[in-house]
C-alpha cells in the first residue's frame, strides 16, 4: 500500500506543481442558482451528499504572498474546503471605519481559495475567541455605554447586526456564496457559546435565538452553525469543537448532519508553555471515530496556523500560532501529520458512496472493540469501520468469519468490509524534522546602533490622579504599554540604618509583564502568566534623601479573548508599597500618580525609515532595558523561509521594513529550561534583495550582537516503523467508486523522499531493534544492531528517494534478543548536490 499511496501522491504533486502560482483551476464546484441545503447525513450541493475535508487558515496570519500555496499544499493534503474567521477588530478598527487591505483581503483570500477549486467555511461570529486580541471584538466597542458583549443587550446586537450585514453584503457584493457561483458553502455565527451560556442563564437563549433568526434573514442561501453545541435555534446547525467529537459530542437533533468545525491539531501555546503536540496518529483515530458515527465534515483548527503579526494575539498567546499543525508556521508539511492525514481523507473519498448512501449497522465485538458498517447490497458496496478503543490494548477481533488485528486506541478501514487499507496507528509516510542555518549573506554587517527610551518623571507627565490609572482605559488597545510614575520626599531617618537592608517595592499588578526604575536606575522585571490573574513586582531599591522617582513601564501581551466578563477585564496596577524603611511601611497607592500611554518610539514610528530619522543613534550596548536596536540586513537566498532568531534577547517587538513582526519573550522560561519560542518568521514577502530595516524594542536586558537571520528547512526526514506491524494493508486502487484490490502488500517498508531538488547526503541515525525518540532525536536503545547504519547508506547515499525493507535479516538483527519490537528507525539529511547547486 506504502508504494502505491506513496505514487498516488506523487502524480497528485506533480499536478498540482503544474499549476503555476497565481494561475486559477477551472472552477467547477458551484453554479449561478447552486442550492446548498443539508439533511440528516451531510450537507448537500444541489441535492447530492458529499464528504468535507475542510482545514483552517487564517488569512490574517500569513501575508498574501503566502496564500496562494497554502491553499494549493492543503488541496494536495487531501482537503476540498478551506475555513477561516472573519476578524471585527481587523475590518472595523474604528467605527465606521473599514479595512479590508493587505493581509486583511478577505476577497482577495475566498478568490484565491476558488481560483484552487476548493470550498470555503466563513466564520463571521463575530465574536471568534481563536487566540486572537480581545476576541476579535473591536476595543471601541467596551466605550459604548451599558454594553454587555454577547448578551441580550441591545448596544451589542446593534453593532453586532451592523457588522454582519455589512460583511455579508460585501460577500454578496463579490458573489462569494455557493448560490451566486462563489465558494462559500456553510457560515457561522456566534461562536462556542455553550463557554458563557451558563453566565447568561435564559437571557442567553434569548440572544442566541436572536442570532440566528438575525443570521438567517440576511438570505446568504447557505446554512448557518452554531459551534461547540448540540442544539441550535430554528434551521441552524449545532456543531462540535474539540479532540474527539466522535465520543464526546451528542447531536440531539437527529434532522442535522453531523459537522466537526474544530478538530484541535495540537494545542495552541502560551509564553511559559512547554512543547504541546499531539500524535498523527490521534488526530487519524478522532477523525475516524466521528466518521464511523456518521460525520461528514471535518475542520482541522489550525491546519496552518501563522503568525500573530504585531499586536493580534490574545493574552500570553505565542506569536507563532498552532506551529504544530500539518502544515507549521511556514506552510512547510509537518510530516508524518500532513501524509497520514491525507491517505485518510483519500481512502475515505475513495469510497464515498457506500459510505454517504448505504445502510448503517452497529456491532460490538469485544470489550471495546466496534464495527460501524456502511452497506449498499444493490451495488455490492460495503465499508467498515473496526475500532479497538482500549488505552494500551492491542487486541486481534473476529468480524464477519475473520480474524483482524487492531492496535489500542486505532481504527482500521474495510474496503469490501473484509480488506484493510488503512489503519490510524500505522504510519508509513516519512517524518520530517526543521533545521536552522545562518547564511553568510546575513552574518555580513552585524553593525547595531541603539535609541534608549526616556523615562518619565511624575511632574512632566499629563494625565495625573491620586491612584493609578486602569491600563487598558490608557492605551486604548493601541499599545502594550503604559508607564506609571510616582515621587515622594524621604528624610534621613527615613532610610534604614543598616547597609545590609534596602527598601523593597512590593507591586499588585494586573497586567501581564513590568519593568522598574528607581531614580532612572534598573530596578527588575516582573511577570504574571496566562494561569495567574495578577502577579506581584517585588524587588530591592537604592534610595535616597530628597526626592525619588519610581517609574513602572507596565505591559500587556495582547487582551484576553474570552469569557462572560470580558467587556470587564482590567490591567494595571492594584497596589504599591515601599517596604524596609526605618519609618514602616509607605503606600504609595494614593501618593498621586503621572501616567504616559504608549512609547516615545511608538508615537513617532522609529521602525520605519521615516521615523528613524527622528531619533540620535549611537553605536549598541549590550544590556540596556527600553532600549530601540536596529541593523540592516540582505535576503538570504533561495525560497527557504527565514526567521529571526531571538535567542540573546529578552522581552519586546520585533520589526521589518515597517512591518510587526510580533512580540517575543525569550526570558520567560519554561520548566523545561529553555523559552516557548526563540524563532520569529519573517515572511519573504516582507523583504526586499537588498538593505532590509531590522528594529528590535527590547524592554530588558539583551545583546543584539547574538541575534540570528536563518532559513528553514525541512532536510531531514525519517522512517520509524516495526517489523511486528501486521501485514494486513493491501495494495488497492479506486476504480469507478470502489476500492479495488491489486494484490497483497507482505512486507513493510519505509519510504525516504528528499525536497525537490536535493539527494540524500547523510545518515545521521539508523538502528533496528528498540530505537527511541522521535525524528531528530532518535537514540539507540535496547536490541541495537551496528549494521543498521552501513545498510542505510549503501541503499540510500546519493539518492532523491530510497525504500528500506523492515526486516531483521536485512540489518543483522537478533530475533531472539528480549522484548524486541524490531523497529526501524533511520534520520536522513538532504542536500543540494554539489551538481546541483553548480
């Protein structure tokens, strides 16, 4: 099956590769007068059933540049449908005021998804959470008065109704619905609201049916969902979100089809948070279970996550978003994710019909063993699915007079009900792991020179009070900072007498991050995270007779993008006292505050070259906190993605040629030892060949001269398979509907294929035996065989692709060696060959 599947792709790569960027396919799907409707088993184009394979991008989170071959590598990922939200506070950011440019195209984006013949989910919400500032709801809207955001409150439906006829009209305006000829086959509103239902009691039924019926008269012609719920109002269609709807969600509507409009990839990340991932093999089993159930359609949330460009993302929230989907923040497939996935989604479509018409049956065939059957005896068409939901159980079944092994917690799919072609636990496409290279090209000229931020004096600040101020009422979401400052007189009987005491200030906050000065002297930092709700800045200080000056640069990582309260959220400080003084304990909450939203660099643009030019530059130092840094640098060559490494710095933004490239914060270490994220994308599409403007605002303490311009690539790439793995998989091919058996596959192999235009030029690992690690960091455990290693590079060295057979005999394994699992594990590295590259 390996080589068949492995050749099917092949032909549907090079299809694909034929397609010339920019150039549209023949759109084929919908017509002028294209009915969308939906009956108890899918939704329906014009009265026929069909599958969904739908994975989310967000055109917001990857520049247009990028999209056109996103979309292309998720069509040869197996889907047919693309989803993304529709962002308020991107399209309104004032009232009134719309912005559909750049990144925020959403057109540009729904033609590019028909220009690939493909579908299209839109989520207007508008709410959306999606680890996106505030919610995507606009900040504006908390100024307006009594409003309750998604309440049965009448200022929000207003601006909420406002802002959803306004899209759908633009729509309607670019004939993006199904029955206009365009791609939009399914819209949402609201969104997981079942969250804060409970916060809302009966007025939130009452709101949600007002959204609905609002949704539905806006006459779109396709259906409307809810998300995350098992009922929903009138005709529109409660969906689920989350791992494993197929065995969590009850769809209590039995008239409805069953839709998953989240299928989580992995888990997005927070700074602080450790590596989340999960398995190919999971996310196969999950969708699986929910299609043996009768699921039709499946959303991956994220399929490509992005990039949280500048200010977007939520609280903590990482600037790369979901880089553990099947296609990473780069858009380069994540394998074996990406290949498992798409020989599912094609066996599945292969047998399409017997699954969407034909007779369902139910078995159970053991503790925790299923059969769900699709049957259509008229056509002698029959499909199954065996399920062995046991945690660590792999067990062998009898279905139908025969005997099928089933891994734990896997499902196998029958072609014929009787042939098994696909099993979610057996993956024979290769891994792939990222390397990172620095170029020369961008190590020339490592020249930095520096712009240090002033800090402020409570006298010559503007907006004064007796407390300080709440933070986000300051920036208006147009910043993430706002510096505090305070002063107070002190005697010489007020300082302590003893040099081994210094006063401490000890700060409640309820922002996320702060910086200290005292008398213009670096204090310390401090920090919440996304599970504390306040944090307390508490560090010793030299002060002195006279006056001193506290200043506090206090920071937001982005507001918080749910909750029933979230029009109440508040930043900044709660509580400030100077301890260790001889005098007590002095409360400087109400000593009178001078408050300054937004930095000197940010008011006058310093990331650009325009506003650069404002500013007196000196050659860089090295651990200066709110310091501006910037540098020059040429594009590396090639098309590999780059990034920026971060790793010598601390906390702040990042900025190219004017463009946000986000926030990071490579201070906050995980338990793990090491930051949530030290690589920043810079999208090609940002650069130009030469004399590219790199800014850095660093808020701590960094050395610029460590800061790294790399390309991405993903040349090496691995097998990892065990011998043991039954060999039950035939080789098949579709044949007018059917799957149709060409012969028995009985023996396993694992496949290696380089990137284009590169051969295999290393092996940097191979053991057959009980290897551990995954692709990158395999390490030779128990059972290891020395031979391993010379087998690899005699059949692969110099080769585009090798096949290795897993068997023991081939690399001198003993069979007789204690719990062996006979597994084979080889890493790989591509390179362009020195022919090549001449």
């Amino acid at each position: 099956m390996a080589a068949r599947v492995a050749a099917a792709v092949a032909a549907a790569l090079l299809a694909a590769a034929l397609l010339l960027p920019g150039a549209a396919a023949e759109w084929t799907l919908t017509k002028k007068g294209t009915v969308v409707s939906y009956d108890e088993r899918s939704l329906m184009i014009d009265g026929k059933r069909d599958l969904f394979f739908s994975g989310a991008i967000h055109y917001p989170r990857s520049p247009p540049e990028m999209w056109d071959k996103l979309v292309k590598t998720a069509k040869m990922g197996g889907l047919n449908t693309i989803e993304t939200y529709v962002f308020w506070n991107g399209h309104e950011p004032e009232p009134g005021k719309y912005y559909f440019e750049g990144r925020f195209d959403l057109i540009r984006f729904l033609n590019v998804i028909k220009d690939n013949d493909m579908y299209a989910i839109v989520r207007i919400g508008p709410f959306i959470q999606a680890e996106w500032n505030h919610g995507g709801l606009p900040y504006w809207l908390r100024e307006i008065g009594h409003i309750i955001f998604r309440a049965n409150n009448e200022p929000f439906k207003r601006e909420m109704e406002k802002f959803v006829r306004f899209i759908v009209q633009k729509l309607k305006d670019a004939e993006m619905f199904a029955p206009q000829g365009g791609p939009i086959i399914l819209s949402q509103i609201e969104n997981e609201y079942g969250n804060i239902k409970k916060d809302r009691k009966v007025e939130g039924d009452k709101y949600l049916e007002w959204a609905a019926e609002m949704a539905i008269s806006t006459g779109i012609g396709v259906p409307w969902v809810m998300c995350k719920q098992s009922i929903a109002p009138g005709e529109v269609i409660p969906t689920c979100n989350g791992r494993h709807c197929g065995d969590t969600w009850t769809l209590l509507d039995k008239n409805k089809p069953r839709l998953w409009t989240e299928n989580w990839t992995a888990q997005f990340r927070t700074f602080g948070d450790q590596l989340a991932q999960r398995s190919a093999e999971d996310i196969a089993y999950a969708v699986l279970r929910f299609f043996a159930k009768g699921g039709t359609l499946v959303n991956y949330y994220m399929y490509h996550g992005g990039t949280n460009f500048g200010r977007t993302g939520a609280s903590y929230v990482l600037t790369g978003y979901y880089d553990e989907a099947p296609m990473d923040e780069y858009g380069m497939c994540k394998e074996p994710k990406f290949g498992h996935l798409r020989d599912l989604h094609n066996v599945i479509k292969s047998y399409h019909k017997a699954f969407l018409w034909g007779k369902q049956s139910f078995e159970i065939l053991g503790h925790g063993y299923e059969a769900h059957n699709y049957e259509l005896p008229e056509d002698k068409l029959c499909l199954s699915f065996l399920s062995n939901n046991n945690t660590g159980e792999d067990g062998t079944v009898v279905f139908r007079g025969e005997k099928f092994y089933v891994p734990s917690r896997s499902v196998s799919i029958l072609a014929d009900c009787k042939t098994v072609v696909y099993n979610t636990k057996r993956v024979f496409v290769q891994h792939s792991e990222r390397s990172f290279h620095t170029t020369d090209e961008t190590s020339k000229n490592n020249v930095w020179e520096m712009y240090s931020e002033a800090i402020p004096k409570f006298r010559k600040t503007k907006v004064r009070t007796k407390q300080p101020l709440e933070q986000y009422n300051q920036t208006k979401d147009t910043s993430d900072y706002l510096w505090y400052t305070t002063s107070f007189r002190l005697e010489s009987d007020d300082l302590p007498f003893r040099r081994d005491i210094r006063p401490v200030i000890q700060i409640k906050s309820t922002a996320h991050a702060m910086i200290g000065f005292a008398n213009d002297a670096f204090v310390g930092t401090g920090r919440g995270s996304k599970r504390e709700k306040s944090f307390v800045f508490e560090k010793p200080m030299d002060l002195r007779v006279g006056i001193n000056h506290i200043a506090m640069l206090s920071s937001s990582m982005g507001m918080k993008d749910s909750g029933g309260e979230l029009v109440e959220v508040k930043g900044g400080i709660q509580d400030c006292v100077v301890q260790g003084l001889n005098t007590g304990t002095l409360d400087l909450q109400g000593n009178g505050w001078g408050h300054k939203a937004r930095l000197e660099g940010e008011d006058k643009e310093i990331y650009t070259e325009k506003g650069m030019a404002q500013f007196q530059w000196k050659p860089a130092e090295n651990d200066l906190p709110i310091t501006w840094y910037k540098r020059y640098f040429d594009e590396p060559e090639g098309d590999d993605p780059i990034v920026v490494d971060m790793s010598s710095m601390s906390k702040g933004m990042i900025y190219v040629n004017g463009e946000g490239i986000g926030r990071y914060w490579t201070s906050f270490i995980t338990l793990a030892g090491h930051p949530s994220q030290s690589v920043y994308h810079i999208p090609r599409a940002f650069l130009k060949p030469k004399g590219n403007l790199l800014i850095i605002f660093e808020e701590e303490l960094g050395k610029p001269g460590g800061i790294l311009i790399q390309t991405v690539r993903r040349d090496d790439i691995c097998v990892f398979i065990s011998e043991h793995n039954p060999a039950q998989i035939k080789t098949w091919e579709s044949d007018g509907g059917q799957i149709k058996l060409i012969a028995e596959d009985t023996s396993t192999r694992g496949t290696l294929n380089c990137p284009p235009q590169r051969t295999i030029q290393e092996v940097v690992f191979a053991s057959f035996g009980n290897p551990e690690g995954a692709c990158g960091n395999f390490t030779a455990g128990t059972c290891h065989t020395p031979d391993a290693k010379a087998v690899v590079e005699k059949e692969c060295l110099g080769k585009e692709s090798c096949v290795l057979p897993v068997v023991n005999t081939v690399y001198g394994a003993d069979i007789n060696c204690p719990a062996t699992t006979a597994t084979l594990a080889v890493q790989v590295r591509c390179k362009v060959s020195g022919a090549q590259a001449a």
